[in-house]
C-alpha cells in the first residue's frame, strides 16, 4: 500500500513504511453521495469505493479489505460479473484503466486499455457476462464495448455531450442498452452491417415534458424503458419518444424527489425515491396506458418505508437463488438491509452500518487514549476506537458541526469542543455508561456515551476554529464573522471578551511551551495573520461589552512574491542557456580559421522577453500556518500562491492599518509537485522528527526532519500515501495519536482513514490493550439535571448578552 517514496528517504524510516503493506489500514467513512457506490460480491461480501480503495466489508463480523487504485488516481466505477467470480474496478486519471479481478482471490486477470482519457462513470456487463461496457466522463464520454477476456475494444461511440451517469444492457435483449445522465437518456442498438456490427444511439426526445436528469432506470421486455424523474414521477418511453408519466391518484408525484425505477419482479415495476420509500407497481397496468391523455395515474401495490431520514440512492440484490434481500446505498450516510417479501412476517428494515454523510468538517483525537472525535454537515459527532476499529457513539444536533478539539488533559471533566455553522459552541463529555446503568440494573448496547456540559454561542457565523492555549487555562474560538472569543476555562467555561479581525478565521494557533511568551496566532481566510497576547481574566476591568480593544496584536498581511519567485528562476534558466550557447559558439570557432571568423558577423540573440510581476486580486487564501520561533511563521497558502512554504515574520512597523499592509515573507520553501496541489492541513509527531501534510489532492506526505530544525532545511525527502479521492477528497484535516502510533485523516470525500507507521509486530508489543480507555462519568453525574441547549438559530450570542 505503500505509494512512493520522493527522493531518499532515510533508510530506517522507508523500513517503517514497507510494512504499511501489511494490516496497518482501517475506514470508518463511505462516501454515501456517490453515485452507485454499493455493490455484492456474495451474500456476506459488501463492496464500495472510499476513496482511491476499494472496501470489502464483510457483513457479520465487520472486517474489511482493501485494494488500492493502480495509478493511485481514484476509481470512477465498480460493477460485478454476473457469477460474482469476477468484478472490475474502472479508474481516474490520465488514460485511466479498466481492471478485472476475480473473486475471491482479489488476483488481477485483466487489464483494459484505451477507453476513455480521464475517467470512467459507469461500468456494466451483459447478461452473459461475455461483454463489458465502459462509458467515461469528461472530456470525450466514450462509450466502449469491450471483449473483456480478449482485452480488445468491439465498438465504440461518444455516448453524449454532457455527463452520462449510467450505461446498462438490457436483460432482455443482448443487442440494447441504454444510458443516461444529465438532462438525457439514450437507446442503444448493437446492429449488423455490411461491415460488420456498429453501435447505434438515439436519444430520447422529452417533448412537452420537461427535460430531466435521469438517474436510474428499466428495461422492458418489450423494448420499452421506465426512467425516473427529478420531480418524483416515472416516465414510460417507446423508444425514444414518451409514452406516458406516471404519478399518484390525484397527480401525486410517485416519490417526494427524486424517483428511480430498480427492477421488475414478478410483475411489478420497483421504484425507489429519495424520500425512503420504496414502492412496486402494476407493470401490466403501466404497459396499457392510454396515451391520449399523457399521464397515467395509480397507485402503488406495495409500500416499504425505510425511514424518515433515508435517501437511497442505489440497491442491489443478494445473489442467493430466490432471495428477497436488497442492500440499500443511503445517501445520508448507512447502508441497509431491506426483504422486498411484501408479506406480513417481513422484517423491518436493518440499518448495517452508519457513517458521516458528506464532507468531514472536524477532526481530533484524544490527548490520552486511542479516541477520535469527526463532524461533517449530517449534524452529528461521532467518537471512534481507532484501536479497536469501532464506532463507540453518535450524537445528533440542530445545526452542523464545523469544526471539532478534543480538550487537554489537564483540563478536567471535559472531553470535547464542538463548533456549530449557527455559531454555538458546545462542550460535550465523553463516559462510560455501564457505570451508571450499573446502579440501575439496567443495560446499555453503546460503549460511550455523550453528555452536553455546556452551551454558549459566542459568534454569529459559523464556528471554524477551536485551540485551547498550552496550559489550558484560555479557551479561543474563531469564527467566519472575522471575530475571536475568549473563555476562561473550569468547569464552567466564562467569558473573557473578544476581538475583531480582518477578515474570516481560518485556523488559531497558540505558542509552544518552548516560547517565553504566551501568544495567539490567527490566520484568516483572506491572508491576514494577527498575533495577540494571551489574555489574563484578572487583568481586565469590568466593560459594559466584552470587546478588548487594548489587548496588544501585530498585524501581519500576506504579499505575493511567487510571481516574482517564478520571474527569478527564468532569469536564472537563460543566463544558463545563454551561457551554453556561448561555450557552444566558442567550440565552433576554434574548427574555423582566422579568415572565415573575421569575414562572419555576429548575429545579435532576441532576449526573451520575462512575464511581468502578478499579484492576484483577490488574494490567495490561506490555508493553514504555525509558528517556527517567536515573531517567526510558516505559512501554506492555496490559488496562484501554492506550491511553497512562506516563512514570515512580523514587521517591526505596526503603525500602519492592516488593509493597507504589503507584508513579504522573508524565505520561501518550495514544495515539491505543489503548484496545482496546494498543503490544506499540517501536523507533527509528537518528537517533531515528522511533518505531516494533508494535500489538496487527498494525499498524504511525510516528512523526516532533522531534531530542533526550525528553518525546515531537513525538509526534502517524503513519502507520499493517496488515500482520498484525488478530485474532491481535500484532506483539510490529519491528526496523530497521542503516543504517535497511529495517523487520522479525514477529508471532503467524507472518508475516514486511520493506519499506523509501525510494522504490525512492533505496533502489538507497543501497546498494551486492544481497545482505548473510555473515561468513567464525572461525580455526580447520575444526579446532575439536563443542560439547557441553544436551539433556536436565530439566537445571538444570547447566552451572555454580550454585546450592545
């Protein structure tokens, strides 16, 4: 699994890396909103695409394995054989592979070349399994018919002008298939010619109804075909004209949302919506539809309501013989198992796992135990046994979480900080509750559980960043309203005031213990960077707001300099070609004699012109920074200005305001294949011997470095892991453990990656427990009342009455 090492890395730590090949990796993300991402190799074996891996995940006992992309680039789509001894795994990237393996031994048997230039949307076999077919996405959408044994194209042909979603052949006719996708939906017919056999496309003319995405659809055996719509309703089409939509009694629509017929069984014609519903439908009924009219209304023979809060988005069957399961993909973030029976001893449905739906906003572990805390845009935090590979709790709120800090040790009775998109901080206590339900006799399924201590919403945007200063006294949160807060800490977390900053926070970063002051460093979004001294409860005096206009800051705002970095290394590349011209000449002129060389004229050389100095407006954001000394800073920035380390430092003027500052970085660092892939996240090993970076493409980069280097000299060599999707997994958020054994990652790909750097046998000697310690509940805690939480989105900073 390792990816590849750039440059040298040191010998005794690529030894650590090679045994990132054996058991070192686990996923508690699924990336939900992707398209088909769902697929059954037998009746136990799940299957679904997490990044640039491809999850096995094994019903019962949980465990999971993994291959990994060929090109390290990401996959596009996933399809099983019909006998389920093979499956194909479709990539991203430049000239992207088809890949066939077999099951269950996961050994490559073949490899298809050739089918698309940067990725593949859809994949598909035919009844027979003898034949493939491949659709790719932009910029050519070429749909390919492959003699996959023989790896050679049969036919191909651009399947549309905009994003296709799907391609299947129709189980009925091995000569027809369809594709669909944005805004379209198109026939296909494999025909014989006088040439031989040529794939012919029409596409689906919507008429007077309006044109849809298609996501879903069935075939007919009579060549006719069933899609769904946006607006919940499905639509009958003869070929390429629409026959008639169909809907509810009384123009109901079939599903609230989004609808899509899956497959006909028995005579009836299975839809499900984004509503959670699945529904069959009399297809005899729908077939003798009378067209005059254009619309066809009924009402649905069965009915399975999934849930309330259940968005499918794909299902596929188990492969027993005459099964009635169906796994379900939901998009808001579980996978189910549902029996379409219909009868009156059918189950309920059975939620199998549950995950984070969309991207991850939060990430951190704890300071004392193998825990990890995550928030994403489903309103809810979830905590983590990265040891032994479980979720322990979930909790759900109002609003989304935005960012997430697990509390110091020092800091007693708290576990966690939660910021909220409404601008609500919520500090939440992670126990045991066995304890409790102990004294009452009673018993609890869940191994931790969360209590909500406190709630208190100090901004009015939402909440992205969370640090508690090196003692844990002070508490300071940033927020998109360009305003910092701060809290002294105890059990109950106080205010202390607040202060304007130019511009959105990005990121809050307290001075290290090595430092003899105590400082704040805040990034913001826009490229401002304002240091403030640590405030001092005692010190301040009673104000009728809690503004804190006399707390000493400096102001730094970030100048481009890349143009000019860039202007430097061309002027440094001609005079070097100049110069070898010149030695060139010289060895020329010593083959001819004196005559010819005074009889020749020197023709002068145009100087090439040099491109003109470029500062980009607006600005480029800042991603992430921390400080190297005292007055001294790193800086990682994204857009025109990736691609570098920026060290800065604080000017000594400070009179002027900070709109009108043109500060430059004193040094720059260049990052190694950074210019279009810019650094979103840093950490270091607790020994500071290793710099992690989390990549605007989803990869991950270690860096050794040299004890004490603050300068970043000793940054040259890394090794680079892709985990997460390379086109939106942006890996803003990457964490190690507390005794440095294990690396978290998360990303917007909504994965969750957890592996360690120690060989497996080095990993079970180092640790002492298979499971992390989950802290007992505080004194008291079965007699403490509820605490009131603030939940009404509208409320400002109602908790203190701060402001006037």
């Amino acid at each position: 699994m390792v990816d590849r090492c750039e440059h040298t890395a040191t010998s005794s730590w690529f030894k650590v890396l090679l045994h990132f090949r054996k058991q070192w990796l686990h996923s508690f993300g699924y990336d939900s909103e992707r398209r088909s991402n769902l697929m059954l190799l037998d009746d136990r074996t799940l299957v679904f695409i997490a990044g640039n891996l491809l999850v096995l995940l094994q019903v019962h006992t949980k465990e999971q394995r993994y291959l990994r992309s060929c090109s390290g680039e990401g996959i596009g789509a996933i399809t099983a054989h019909p006998s389920n001894e093979y499956f194909v795994i479709a990539e991203k990237g430049n000239q992207p592979l088809i890949l066939v393996y077999e099951y269950p031994s996961l050994r490559l048997y073949h490899i298809l070349r050739g089918g698309t230039e940067q990725v593949y949307s859809s994949v598909d076999f035919n009844l027979d399994g003898s034949i493939l077919a491949s659709v790719g996405g932009a910029p050519d959408y070429m749909l390919t018919l492959w003699d996959w044994r023989h790896e050679e194209v049969m036919l191909r042909c651009k399947a549309s002008s905009q994003e296709v979603y799907r391609v299947r052949f129709s189980p009925h006719n091995p000569e027809l298939l369809t594709s669909s996708g944005t805004g379209h939906v198109k026939f296909w017919t494999i025909s014989p010619t006088f040439t031989g056999l040529k794939l012919q496309g029409v596409m689906g003319y919507f008429g007077e109804t309006s044109a849809t995405d298609v996501e879903g659809f069935v075939e007919l055996p009579d060549r006719k075909v069933v899609t769904g719509t946006e607006w919940g309703n499905l639509l009958l089409w003869d070929r390429e004209a629409i026959k008639v939509e169909i809907c509810r009694i009384e123009r109901q629509s079939c599903h609230v949302g989004t609808a899509q017929p899956f497959s006909l069984e028995d005579g009836l014609l299975m839809t499900f919506g984004s509503d959670g519903v699945i529904r069959g439908w009399d297809i005899e009924k729908i077939n003798m539809a009378d067209t005059h009219s254009g619309r066809l209304e009924m009402e649905p023979i069965n009915e399975l309501v999934v849930g309330h809060n259940v968005c499918l988005s794909s299902v596929v069957r188990s492969p027993l013989p005459n099964s009635f399961i169906w796994f379900a993909q939901d998009s808001n973030g579980a996978i189910w198992k549902l029996d379409l029976s219909f009868t009156n001893t059918t189950p309920d449905p059975e939620c199998l796992f549950t995950f984070h739906a969309g991207s991850i906003h939060g990430l951190d572990v704890c300071k004392t135990s193998h825990l990890m805390a995550t928030t994403a845009p489903d309103r809810s935090v979830k905590v983590f046994d990265f040891l032994a590979k479980k979720q322990l709790t979930t909790s759900c709120f109002n609003q989304s979480g935005t960012t997430i800090s697990w509390a110091p040790p020092w800091v007693k009775a708290s576990s966690g900080l939660l910021g909220f998109e409404d601008g609500v901080v919520r500090l939440l206590e992670l126990y045991r509750p066995q304890s409790l339900y102990a004294v009452s006799r009673s018993s609890c399924e869940e191994d931790g559980k969360l209590r909500l201590k406190q709630a208190f919403k100090p901004h009015s945007e939402s909440v992205t960043a969370l640090a508690y200063e090196r003692n844990g006294e002070i508490l300071a949160t940033g927020s998109a309203d360009g305003t910092v807060f701060f809290f002294s800490v105890g059990e109950k977390y106080l205010p202390i005031g607040f202060i304007h900053v130019p511009s959105p926070v990005q990121a809050l970063e307290w001075s290290p213990a090595s430092h003899s002051n105590n400082r704040l460093l805040i990034l913001c979004w826009s490229g401002h960077v304002v240091e403030v001294n640590c405030p001092n409860p005692k010190d301040q005096e009673p104000l009728k707001t809690f503004l804190l206009p006399e707390l000493h800051r400096r102001p730094f705002r970030f100048q481009s300099i890349k143009s000019r970095i860039k202007r430097q290394e061309d002027i440094l590349r001609l005079q070097a070609l100049k110069e070898e011209k010149k030695k060139k000449a010289k060895e020329l002129l010593t083959l001819l004699d004196a005559k010819q060389e005074e009889d020749e004229e020197e023709e002068e050389e145009k100087e090439e012109e040099l491109p003109p100095i470029y500062i980009p407006d607006p600005p480029s954001p800042l991603y992430c920074g921390f400080y190297s000394e005292p007055d001294h800073f790193w800086l990682s920035m994204g857009g025109f200005d990736s691609g570098y380390l920026y060290h800065c430092k604080f000017s000594e003027n400070q009179d002027e305001e900070p709109e009108k500052r043109k500060d430059e970085p004193f040094h720059f660092l260049p990052i190694h294949n950074a210019d279009n892939d810019p650094i979103c996240s840093i950490t270091f090993s607790s020994s500071r011997e290793l710099l992690l970076c989390g990549m605007h493409s989803g990869s991950i980069r270690v860096y050794p470095l040299q004890p004490g280097d603050l300068s970043l000299t000793s940054m040259q060599s890394y090794w680079v892991l892709s985990l997460h999707d390379n086109q939106n997994g942006q890996l803003h958020h990457i964490r190690c453990s507390h005794d440095d054994l294990f690396v978290l990652t998360a990303g917007d790909d909504g994965n969750i990656f957890s592996f360690t750097r120690r060989p497996p046998e080095e990993l079970q000697s180092s640790l002492q427990r298979k499971a992390a310690m989950i802290p007992s509940p505080s004194v008291g805690l079965e007699s403490k009342s509820l605490v009131l939480d603030i939940e009404d989105p509208a409320a400002y900073r109602s908790v203190f009455r701060l402001f006037s």
